[in-house]
C-alpha cells in the first residue's frame, strides 16, 4: 500500500459524511481515553487564515462556507494503551486543545491540533515522540463551584512560555440534538498529524456526544495567539457548548483506503 503522504493522482474525493456516533476501528485499538467535562468553545474563521496552520496533505473543514477553530478544556481520565487499565497518576489530568478541521485527499475527516496543553510530563513527551502531537506541559486546575466550572491553564514548557487560558462556563440543561453545526465540530473520528516526515492520520470512536447548552462567563485566553490565531480570543465564541465525555479509543496510523 502507498505511503499516508503520498498524494492522489486524481482529484481529491467528497468529505465523508458527518456521523453523530462512529464507527468500530478498522483495526486494533492503540489508545483507550475517557474525556469527562469538556467545554467545546468555537470560532468561524476563514479558511485561508487555517490553511497554512495544517500539515501537507490536508486542508481545511468547512461548514456554512467557514473553518471552524475550537479551544476546548476538559478532563482526561483513564488513559491507557490498547484495551488495558487506565496508567495510574499519568492517565489522568487536564487539558486543554487548540483544534482546527481538517480532511484529506481521501474524504477521511479529522481535527489538527494547534497546541494540547497538558499537566502531566510524561504523557506530553511520549505523545510528542511518538505522534508528532504538538503537546505542551502546563500548570492546570479544574475548579468546579456554585454551578460554574473555572479552568485554568498556565504553559512552562516549549515556547511560548507563560502562555495561558481561564474559561468560566455554566453548564446549561438543554439538549443539544439534530444540530448539524454540533455534529461538525464534535464528531470528528480521526487526526491528521505529522511524523516520521509524513502526514499521518490515526482513527478514533466513541458514542454520540451528549450535549448541552452552556453559558460563557469568562474567557482570558493567550493559547489560540500562540497558535497561530492572533487576537481570534478578542471576540466572544459563535458556538458555546458543553458535555460530560465519552470513552473514546484511537487506532493506529491508516494507509490511504483503496475507497472511502
């Protein structure tokens, strides 16, 4: 089979279609995570500010003639490889994403990641490695009082040092259901990174998202600036949303499909 880098001799294929719930892996499972707490805050954003953002091979996602970027803080919980137990102490801490849409050649849909902040060193490390993930070790905390959930985030390692996020939101109580914008932005089953000096995508699958309004209160953000984005966090977020997690697992790196 060809190389995940090597590109198509004809046109690139359609996007595959947007699935609220996604499909068993086409093989083995690499990564076992649960997400828990998770703020989805995004940005309509024109796609030739992304573009120069993405790895070669992919280019941007687009719903409603925009890219989307996400800052979404959460928890990470359980994390392990292939179907074993969750690493104690390293599998378990916040984070915090960048993230923009991205799809490739193939039709294949998926997220790269500007920045993962992330309080646990040695998860940050071995994710660099081995992925090519732009993950950053920083200082985080996950507050939770009097309905509001505060999460901050302060960078100390690589550059730009000191880079920092606080996101105050009040989880809201409506369901979020049929939304095709959501269904966008949430169910994204696979990543596009590079590695190894090729552009990788790495599959992933959980349930549906459960979904809910949720209010912004607060935002003091430096991490979409320092990702590229400039002062994007100057403006309040088009989509503002909320959920409790889902598990979800990743596979390992995919060879071009021979159809999609």
């Amino acid at each position: 089979m060809s190389s995940p880098s090597e590109p198509l001799a004809e046109p690139w294929r359609d996007p595959q279609p947007v699935r609220a719930a996604g499909l068993p892996l086409p093989g083995r499972s690499l990564l076992d995570q649960r997400w828990r707490d998770l703020t989805f805050l995004h940005w309509r954003v024109d796609p030739a500010v992304v573009a120069p953002l993405l790895p070669p091979g992919v280019r941007p996602d687009v719903f409603d003639s925009a890219t989307w970027v996400g800052l979404i803080p959460f928890q990470m919980s359980q994390a392990g490889f292939g179907s074993g137990p969750g690493l104690p102490y390293v599998g378990t801490f916040p984070e915090t994403n960048v993230r923009f849409y991205s799809v490739d050649a193939y039709g294949r849909r998926g997220v790269v990641f500007g920045s993962l902040e992330a309080s646990r060193l040695p998860f940050v490390l071995g994710a660099r490695a081995a992925l090519g993930l732009n993950y950053t070790w920083s200082r985080m905390r996950i507050e939770r009082r009097d309905g509001l959930l505060t999460y901050t985030s302060r960078r100390r390692w690589p550059a730009p040092r000191g880079a920092r996020t606080t996101i105050v939101v009040r989880p809201g109580s409506t369901v979020v259901q049929d939304d095709p914008l959501a269904d966008f932005l949430t169910a994204r089953y696979g990543l596009h990174t590079r590695r190894f000096g090729r552009t990788l995508y790495l599959p992933n699958t959980h349930t549906a998202w459960p979904l809910v309004t949720a209010e912004l209160v607060a935002l003091d953000d430096e991490l979409l600036a320092a990702a590229g984005l400039g002062r994007l966090a100057d403006r309040a977020p088009d989509s503002v949303l909320f959920s409790h997690g889902v598990r979800t697992r990743f596979g390992g790196p995919l060879s071009p499909p021979a159809a999609v």
